[in-house]
C-alpha cells in the first residue's frame, strides 16, 4: 500500500507487480539452494533464518530513510512536507501543483480521516467498490496454485515424480518464467487492468479443469507418464497466471477504488477474509485427498466460473487515471444502472428513494453525492 501510494498514477501498476517480480527473484534462489545437494540438509538448515533476520534488518535500515507517502502527508495536511515527497518518488520534472491538487481532491472524497466498514457497505458506490474488491479475492484465493505450492512435494509424487525431481521441475520452471514475470511487470499499465484480468482467469480457468481432470485420471488409473507431462503443464500454467500480475490488482483496485479514508479497514477486512478462506482449504486438502481426492477441486471450478464473469461485467478500467476520478467515474456508473422504471413513473416511491439516496450517499463527497443532496433540500423546503 505504501508503494502505489508514493507511486504517480501511471506508474501504480508496475510499482505494485515488481513486488511479485522480486519474490520470484527470491524464489528462485531458495529452490537452487534448498537443494538436498547444497543447503537442503539438517547441518545447515540455520543458514535460512540467519539470511532472513540479516536481510530483514539491512531493508528495516533502508526503509526508515525513505519519505513518507505523499498521500499520507496530504490527509494530515502536511503540504509542504507532501511536495518534498513527491518531488523524491515522481522525480523533479513533475507538476507539483498538479499532483497536491489531485491528491488533495482524493482525500476531499470524504470529510473523515477514517470510515468503518458499515458506512462503507451503506454507501451505493462504496458498497459497488467492495463487492468487486472481494469478488476478486474470493477468485484469486479459490486459486489451485495456493493448493500446489504448500503441497507440491505430494501433488508430484502421486503424479509421479521423486522428491528431487519435484525440486528440479520448480526450479527449472521458475527459470524459464523469470524473463515472462519481469514484462509481466508493464502489463498492467501498458494494457489495462481488465485485459490483464481475463487473460489470468482464462489461463487460471483452464489450470483449474486441468488438474481436476489430472486428480480424476490419477484416481482411476494411477500415474503415469501422462499424468506427469499434464502436472508440468500445470505448473507452466500457473507461472503464466502469475505472470501477468493478475495478483497485484487486489492492491491495485483498493488503493484505486476507495477514498483514502476508506483504505486501512478494507485492508483489514481483506487480510482477516484471506485467512478465513485460505485456512479451511488449505488444512482441508490433506483430509479430503486421503478419500477422493478430485472432489476437491469442485468447488474451484464452479466459483472461478462464477466469479469471473461477475468480474468481467462489474470491474472498471482504472490505468492511469486519478483516484478521484476512478471512483466519480464509478459513482455515476452506479446511479445509473441504479435508475428503474418504478422509480420514474411513481412519484412517492421516486421521492423515497431520493431520500434515501441522498442520505446513503452523504459521506461521499461526489458531484452527483452533492446533487442529489441539494435537489433533496429544495424538495424538502417546497
């Protein structure tokens, strides 16, 4: 959050997809080095925790050098202090004015420096913000891969593999990944955030029937050389998938689709949402697979289906645009699919529905927030 935050809005996108480029980066050494042949044995197991408090320490120093987020100095209405920021993270040929006066009408969205989740989910727009945002989690959490990484030593050995070779696999199949992660990283500014969501749910998709029709086939006959070409092409799908950066946009579509205000709660609810599901499927796994294990998979593939196509209707464009613009973009989208017929030929239900209308949407500082709370007030008054 904090690095969209100090990032300029055409460049949000990849600032956000380099984090999943680095962690490949460092996947990538610890499967070459967690070989049994190197340091994958019980005399040297310390050397991983030793690196990690060394590296965690040497970024600790780093970190607390770094201004803080401009936006963040905008909602404590520390200008000066915000242009010094900006001219560090958007570079000295920037349009300071232009960027304080942006920043500024994103925090103005909402006249409180922090909502709860209920005024959040009362307010259509908001309410329309979080239901995309969740939509995307549920289907990037009911996700295959999360199942086959913390078990991929077993999903290789019942589709045939070794232990070692299952390291090989990843390690080569990490490599040959490496180059698609970085261009995977400009994607989503130079394409779009919708493009860059169906090719992933595709690719994701199709990963998903895969390796429910691989779990029935090892069911019924075993292993084979079959099952282990169809694991591999699992595993390059899911490479793939994680190659466009699809995984960034949950972070993307908080910081882009919700007021400053609006962000740390939801935020909050996603991280104690993501356990919440991720848990119950990850320690379900082993139970179900002792059993049958391709009914396990089910539910995969009918919530990705689901949820894709909610998303592909509902989820806006948002590359390179203001915050402040995205989310007044959406709230006139909302009011007008909100519009009905029964609403517009009868009077009472129509002037009730201002009402409430006016009062839903009154912790939204939007032009339309603005004038359907002032068309309320002359009605009143008349």
């Amino acid at each position: 959050m904090f690095i969209v935050e100090s990032s300029p809005d055409n460049c949000r996108g990849f600032a956000s997809a380099f984090l999943i480029f680095a962690f490949v980066i460092t996947k990538l050494v610890m499967f070459s080095v967690a070989s049994p042949n190197l340091l994958g044995t019980s005399q040297v197991w310390f050397v991983f925790p030793l690196f990690g408090m060394i590296s965690s320490t040497i970024v600790f120093c780093f970190m607390v050098q770094l201004p803080e987020s401009p936006k963040w100095l905008i909602q404590q209405d520390k200008v000066e202090e915000a242009k010094v920021s900006i001219r560090f993270y958007h570079g000295k040929n920037c349009t300071i004015h232009e960027v304080v006066t942006s920043f500024i009408k994103e925090k103005n969205l909402t006249d409180k420096n922090r909502i709860s989740l209920k005024q959040i989910w009362d307010n259509e727009t908001l309410r329309e913000g979080l239901k995309i945002v969740f939509a995307l989690l549920l289907f990037l959490e009911f996700d295959t891969s999360y199942v086959t990484s913390v078990y991929t030593i077993d999903m290789h050995k019942s589709a045939g593999f070794t232990v070692q070779q299952a390291l090989n696999i990843n390690l080569i199949i990490t490599i040959f990944s490496l180059p698609t992660k970085f261009f995977g990283t400009f994607l989503s500014d130079s394409i779009g955030r919708r493009p860059i969501f169906v090719i992933a749910a595709l690719l994701q998709y199709f990963r998903t029937c895969i390796i429910f029709s691989l779990e029935i086939t090892i069911y019924i006959f075993g292993s084979s050389w079959l099952t282990r070409i169809t694991y591999n092409m699992v595993e390059f799908l899911a490479a793939l998938v994680s190659a466009t950066g699809v995984n960034s946009l949950r972070l993307l579509l908080t910081m882009e689709l919700f007021p400053p205000s609006a962000r740390t709660v939801i935020g909050q609810t996603q991280m104690i949402a993501s356990i919440l599901i991720g848990f119950p499927i990850l320690s379900s796994f082993p139970i179900i697979n002792t059993m049958f294990p391709p009914i396990f998979f089910v539910p995969f593939v009918i919530t990705q289906l689901l949820l894709g196509i909610y998303l592909f209707r509902h989820m806006p464009e948002t590359r390179g645009r203001a915050v402040y613009d995205i989310i007044e973009s959406l709230d006139k989208n909302v009011a007008s699919r909100a519009t009905s017929i029964l609403e517009e030929n009868t009077p009472l239900i129509k002037n009730r529905a201002r009402t409430f209308g006016a009062k839903r949407n009154s912790i939204l500082n939007t032009p339309r927030s603005r004038a359907v709370t002032f068309n309320h007030k002359f009605d009143s008054e008349s």
